[in-house]
C-alpha cells in the first residue's frame, strides 16, 4: 500500500489551513480511507486543539524523527471516527528541529500504513513550509477571498511549483455569500482569475466552524452544516470522483434559492 | 519611408520604391503623384519604382504619361503591378515587368526590422508573486503577471495578458523600445534608466503601451499610438 501525501498550506496564516486539515482528514476516514493528519508547525501546534485530541498527545513528530519513540507510539487514534490518527508537532521545539529529507523519511514509512497523509504546513515561506511542502504528491493551497491572502497564496504557489510540485490545488474557504452580492468581497471568479488555478473547492463562511473548533469536534464530525458538506465534496473530489463545485457567490441558482430561504438573501 | 495620402502611398522597400495609386480619376492621381515627387526631388532621383494599380484598366497612353512624369524626376519605373490582363498586356508592349503585385505589405513586417537584430524570448505565464523573469533581449510574456512579479529584460517587452507586476525594458539604458500589454496596470514601470509608478487603482479596458518621451514614461493606447505611427510613417522607427 502506499498511501497519498497531501499538503494544505497557505502562505498567509489564519486562512484555515489547519480547519481543512482536519475535515479533511476527517471527511476522508469517514469515506473508508485509513487516514492520518501531520502536524507539520512545530512550534505553534494546534491541529491537536482543533481535533479535540490535545489531552492525549504523548509523542510527537520530533519525538519520531529524532528516534525517542516508534512511529505507532506517536500516533494518536481517534476514537470518534474509524481508520483516523493524528502525528502531532512537538510544541517546545522550533521549525529547524526537522529537515525535509527526515519529513520524506517519515512519509515512507507513513506511506505505508495508511491511505492519505494529510500535512497541515505552518504560514509562511521558511523551512518550515519546506518541510511540509518537499515529501507532497498533492498540494491544496487555501486562501480566503481577501487581497493580501491572495496575494500570499499566489507567491505560496509559485514557490511550490518551484519544488517540482505540479498536482496543485486552490481551496478558497470563508467565502461570505452576502458580502459577496454586495461586492464588498472578492468572489470565487475573481480569485481564480487573480491566481490562475485549478479549484478544489470553496467552503463558505460559517459560524459553525468557529464553535466546533473552539469545541474540538470539527464540523465534519456531524456534518450537517453547509461548511461540513463542502469539505465533505473536496474530500470525494481528492478521491477522483466528479463533484460539481457550488460557487456560493452564483447570482441565481441553489445558493441563491437557499439563502433566500434562511431569509439571508 | 512611407507617404501617406488619400490615394497615393509611396513605400520604402527591399527592391525600391513602390508606389501604390488608388481610386479616382488617372490625372488627379498623377497630379497628386507629382506633387510629392517635387516635394522631395532629392530623394525620389534616380530610384526606380514599383507602381501598384489594383484593378484599374489603363490604355498604353495612360501608362506612357505615368513613365514620363516619373521620368521627369529622374525615377525609372520598372515595373506595373495590377490583376487587369489588359494593363499588364500594355505595360509588357512598353517593356515593364508586370504581375499581381506584391500588393501593399502590411506594416507587421516591418517591425521585426527593428527587433530582427535581438531574437526574442517566450515565457508563458503567469510568473506569479515573488518569481522573476529576466532576459538579454526582448522578452514575450504569454499569460499574466502578477502583483509581486518582476520581469526584467534589455530589449523590447511585451505581456500579452495583464501586466501587474514590477517591469524593466531596456536594461540597462536604452529609451527607445517600449513595453505593450493586454492590460497595462503595472506597480512600477522602468525603461533604461527611467521610473515611473504605475496606477493600479483601475484596469483599463483596452491594450496600452509605455515609452518614453522627453525623459519621461508616457503611457497610452495601444491604438492611440499604433495609428499616430501609421499616420506618420514611422514603422521603421
């Protein structure tokens, strides 16, 4: 078996990197993929928080790479959801604790055992997004639909292809369907016009997600919200299956038929 | 060189001159033929010329008072390009080469003139934020470039898509090439030794072009720009 890596990375911070990590990895366990989310920003972990997992992290991700444990011993399992771990980052150390070739080693041996590897990367364009970038098959980029993140995502690409990166992708996440109508914000056209990419989905802007991460049950978990769904989609669209992408900013159409009907529109 | 008026053009090319006459009536267009040869005698004397006259029938004493008046200049006319086999049967009978032309070249080709001596190079785009294109010579961008991008090159440079980044023609000093664009909305624009800022509070809506004029970078339509040159016969320039 040998499992996909896939890199979700930003540039800017805050746009949602490590909310997609999560649902992913979770939306892709729950597809009957064996799944394992990495915490690759060591230093400032918080895929851990975010997954409700972080009272039980033992190990971490330079615990393996420097051999203070076994991979297995690292690996936390999450009881909610079947076939899904998480490989936390350390967080007392810094971004220069691993290199990329020991993150191509861990992937080895991750490659293995499971299915998808999901790497959540810290913001930024240093080592550390190297590390996260360097063992990738797949790279989503997100951005939410504001300049500077579009402008950070468009420098993030460039530096990924520059890796020899070609299967890559956009995820634009917190796309606000009124703000958008009233033309106080970029929309889902714009932004592809703007970065010149293949799309992978777009996550509209939900209060859902704030609640569920403070809360550490990720929307997915439940999947009821419109943000769930949404991930829900990018997860069926990575295992090769056609998914028509709702553009929550169409002026007519379902979206506009349902914000209407949650008298939003 | 390139003259022109409403029926008469008078172009420059590899083989002389070729002298194109349009519509209306055969003296008018003499007169009008002969009031550029004394406008410029120096320059027509001792030339020969290409007179291309599309479909225009001419009897022998039509063509016969063309050479004259061409003659008059010290010019030789060698040959009558036309698609009427009347005309070219009495031009042959006065010992000019005939045929269909070569017809009026579009001026396209003439521009490689200028940029045939420095090749060009094609990048396809987009070169995105924080990358950085540089080249020699003229460069083609096929595809955008982004905010954050810069693209640098020593000759002529031509984004044929939107232009956003921070661009260099004419590295390191030179004034005369330009820097043309689908859309023209650079953050800084520099030709030679010459900056400017750019205004990227709008797009504009069709092609422009940056030169510099004066010691300044000047940018304006495409179009603009294209049908002063051509007004003012300067595609070889």
């Amino acid at each position: 078996m040998t499992g996909q890596v896939v890199t979700v990375t930003s540039g800017k911070g805050g746009v949602g990197k490590t909310t997609t990590t999560a649902n992913l990895g979770i939306a892709l366990a729950r597809l009957g993929r064996r799944t394992v989310v990495v915490d690759a920003d060591i230093g400032l972990r918080n895929l851990d928080v975010i997954m409700g997992l972080e009272n039980r992290v033992v190990y971490d991700l330079v615990d393996v790479v420097e051999g203070a444990c076994g991979l297995r011993q690292a690996l936390v399992k999450d009881k909610r959801v079947e076939g899904l771990y998480l490989l936390p980052a350390a967080q007392t150390r810094d971004k220069t604790a691993v290199n990329p070739a020991q993150m191509n080693a861990l992937c080895r041996q991750l490659r293995e055992a499971f299915d998808f590897i999901l790497i959540d990367s810290p913001a930024g364009i240093e080592q550390g997004f190297r590390n996260a970038v360097v063992p990738a098959d797949t790279v989503i980029v997100v951005t939410t639909p504001e300049v500077a993140a579009v402008r950070d995502a468009d420098r993030v690409i460039g530096l990924v292809e520059a890796e020899g990166k070609n299967d890559v992708w956009l995820l634009i996440n917190r796309v606000d369907l009124q703000m958008v109508h009233r033309g106080e914000m970029l929309s889902v056209e714009d932004v592809l016009d703007i970065l010149a990419l293949r799309l992978i989905g777009v996550i509209p802007e939900d209060d859902a997600i704030l609640v569920s991460s403070n809360r550490g049950t990720p929307v997915t978990l439940d999947g009821a919200s419109r943000a769930a769904k949404a991930f829900q989609d990018v997860a069926r669209r990575l295992l090769g299956e056609e998914v028509p992408i709702t553009l929550p900013d169409t002026s007519s159409g379902v979206w506009q038929w349902f914000s209407k009907l949650l008298g939003r529109g | 060189m390139t003259v022109v008026s409403s029926q008469v053009r008078i172009r420059g090319t590899k083989d002389g001159l070729t002298i194109t006459l349009g519509e209306g009536p055969w003296d008018d267009l003499l007169a009008e033929l002969e009031d550029h040869l004394g406008r410029k005698p120096d320059f027509f004397r001792g030339g020969r010329v290409a007179v291309y006259v599309g479909e225009r029938h001419l009897a022998p004493e039509a063509l016969d008072a063309l050479g004259q008046l061409l003659h008059r200049y010290g010019v030789t006319l060698w040959a009558i390009w036309t698609s009427s086999e009347a005309t070219q049967r009495h031009a042959a009978a006065l010992g000019l080469e005939t045929g269909l032309g070569p017809p009026v070249q579009p001026s396209g080709d003439m521009l490689p003139s200028t940029l045939g001596a420095e090749p060009a190079t094609i990048v396809f785009g987009p070169v995105r934020s924080g990358q950085r294109v540089e080249e020699a010579g003229s460069l083609v961008v096929i595809g955008d470039v982004h905010p954050g991008a810069e693209v640098i090159c020593g000759g002529f440079l031509i984004v044929w898509g939107r232009l956003q980044g921070v661009v260099h023609a004419g590295v390191p000093d030179r004034t005369e090439v330009f820097i043309a664009a689908l859309v023209f909305a650079p953050t800084q624009v520099r030709i030679g030794p010459i900056v400017a800022q750019g205004d990227t509070s709008a797009l504009p809506d069709a092609p422009e072009i940056a030169r510099v004029e004066e010691g300044h970078i000047v940018v304006e339509p495409w179009r603009r720009w294209y049908r002063h040159r051509v007004k003012n016969g300067l595609y070889r320039e």
